[in-house]
C-alpha cells in the first residue's frame, strides 16, 4: 500500500472510532436522531475502509438499528438489524455484537412491528442455537424460552408452550435459587398458560408458590404481584372456593389500583370477575358497583358500542333484577 494510502487509512480509521464513541454518547443521552446521523457516517467509513461486508460494521449497524428503534422506524430498523446478523452470520464467533445479541435486536423490532409469525420463526432460531452451545448462559436462555413460550401460549399452543415454561424455571432455579423474583416471574407464566387438561390445583401450587416469592421479596414488581394475585384467584374460584377467590380479587384490585390509580383500562379484569363472584354468590348489590365501574373503564377504552360493553351491561342488567 503507498504511504500516502495508508495515511488516509490511518487517518479515516481515527474519524471512524472518534464517530463509534460520538454515537455512543447520543444513544446514552437519548439524542436518537444525532446518534442514527453519526452511526451512517461511521457505516459509510467502515464500508470505505474495511469493506461492506466485514464484521467490524455490525456494531454501527446495532448502533443505528437501535436509534431507528427508538424514533419508531420499525421498518428501517428491522433492514439494519437483519443486514448486522447476515455479516455477523458469515463472520462467525468474531463479530461484536455477538449473534445472539443481535438477534434479541431483532426479535424486539419484530414484536413492536406485531410480526408474530417472523417472531416465532426467529426465536425457534436462537433456542436452536443455544441448544447448540456446550455452556449457555442459563439467563439468556430462560429468557429466551419465557419469550417463546409466551408467543406460543398467546397463540393458543399451550402444550408446546409448558415445557418452555418448565425449563425457564429450573434455569433460573438453578442459577439464581428457588426464592429469586424471576423464579417467580416464570412460575407465573407457567401457570397462566397451563395445559387445560392439567388439574386446576396443580396451576393453583404454581400461583402460591410464585405469590409467596413476591410477598419475601418487596422489590418485585408490584404489577407481577397484581397478576399473580388475579390469576390465583381465578384458580380457586374454578375449584369453587368463592370466598377466598373475592378476598384475592380484592387484593389484586387493590394492588393494581396502587400502580395505576382507579380509572386505569386494566382495572377493569378484575373488577368483573370480582363483580361476578359476588353476583353469583347471591350478593347483586355488591356486584353492581364493580360492574358500573368496568363499565366506565370499557366504554372509555372501547366505546359504549364495543361487545364487551355491551356484556358488562348485560350482566348489570341481570343483578338490578335480583336486588
């Protein structure tokens, strides 16, 4: 190489790891649209320097995949992200970010976009590259399998989900102990989308044990706390056990109620089933007030037209005729 070339290579190289730490410092200040500016300058000198498709670009590319991402280009950002893993693909174990990282990337872009199918397919990916691996990261992979198996669960495939749930929570038993919140964040979605042939009692143990997590630790996340309770409850209102189901409805509501106020959409869950608890225990004036309640969060988030509106009413209907 003439002197004068390799200069300018020296030269161009400074200005492009001047530029990395520039667009490090934007994201972390949150200037997304500086940082997405300065990331496409350091790109353009990479591919100059090193060339198009060498591993030293994934980390502009994850840079700028991350400012689109957070200006809510989804679009763009799914383009940069998916270009980062194809060289990191042919890279191999020398890319920076490494593959899995990159992927994770990915799969939020994919999950904001509302890409279920793509989400699925990517994530089935990534397990089949951890499971490749001779020591994975237990977190990684716990986490991992919580999002696939939540993904699954939504989408009705609940016994294709368990035992995703099942092995999260041995991971994260086994790497951060039986009492960690995220034992009981895993135990939690386990039991939400446990298989419906499955004993109810046996999804009641895994609420009780993931509640009792939360009550040692105040830290945890009060909505986690809240779901676990609401879920709980549902269990023993199916094994029949109305009291106990109201006492926990209650307390779910109460619990909620302490994160987002009394006027927020995801009240209104367990206003309903509490109200219906009461309803059907013969209690219609206790019911009512919690169904005028659900009604109001639904015909704010819904409109007074929407079916659920229309149900909530029906059943307000229904308990003024046995008051």
């Amino acid at each position: 190489m003439r002197p004068d070339r390799a200069l300018r290579r020296w030269w161009r190289g400074r200005e492009y790891r001047r530029l990395l730490d520039q667009a490090a410092s934007e994201l972390a200040g949150s200037r997304h649209a500086e940082a997405e500016a300065t990331c496409a300058r350091a790109i353009a000198i990479a591919e100059e320097i090193y060339g198009a498709g060498d591993a030293e670009l994934t980390g502009p590319l994850y840079a700028l995949s991350s400012a689109q991402l957070a200006q809510g280009r989804l679009s763009e950002a799914r383009a940069s992200s998916a270009r980062a893993i194809a060289i990191a693909e042919a890279a191999g174990a020398g890319a920076d970010p490494p593959l899995p990282r990159l992927l994770e990337q990915l799969a939020a872009i994919l999950e904001r976009q509302g890409a279920a199918e793509d989400g699925e397919a990517l994530f089935r990916r990534m397990l089949a590259g951890y499971d490749r691996m001779r020591d994975p990261d237990p977190l990684e992979l716990s986490a991992l399998l919580n999002r696939l198996g939540l993904l699954l669960g939504r989408k009705g495939a609940r016994a294709e989900a368990a035992p995703l749930f099942q092995r999260a929570v041995a991971l994260r038993e086994g790497a951060l102990g039986a009492g960690h919140p995220l034992v009981a964040e895993a135990l939690y979605n386990a039991a939400t989308f446990f298989e419906e042939d499955r004993p109810a009692a046996e999804r009641e143990a895994m609420l009780r044990r993931a509640l009792a997590i939360t009550e040692a630790a105040p830290a945890v996340e009060g909505a986690l706390r809240a779901s676990i309770l609401h879920n709980l409850a549902a269990a023993r209102e199916a094994l029949g056990d109305a009291a106990e189901a109201a006492a926990l409805y209650e307390r779910a509501l109460a619990a909620r109620e302490a994160l987002v106020g009394d006027a927020h959409p995801s009240l209104r869950p367990t206003l309903v089933r509490l109200a219906q608890v009461h309803h059907a225990a013969g209690r219609p004036s206790a019911a009512l007030p919690l169904y005028e309640r659900a009604l109001r969060l639904a015909e704010a988030e819904l409109g007074s037209d929407h079916p659920v509106a229309g149900a909530i009413e029906a059943w307000m209907d229904e308990a003024r005729s046995r008051s």
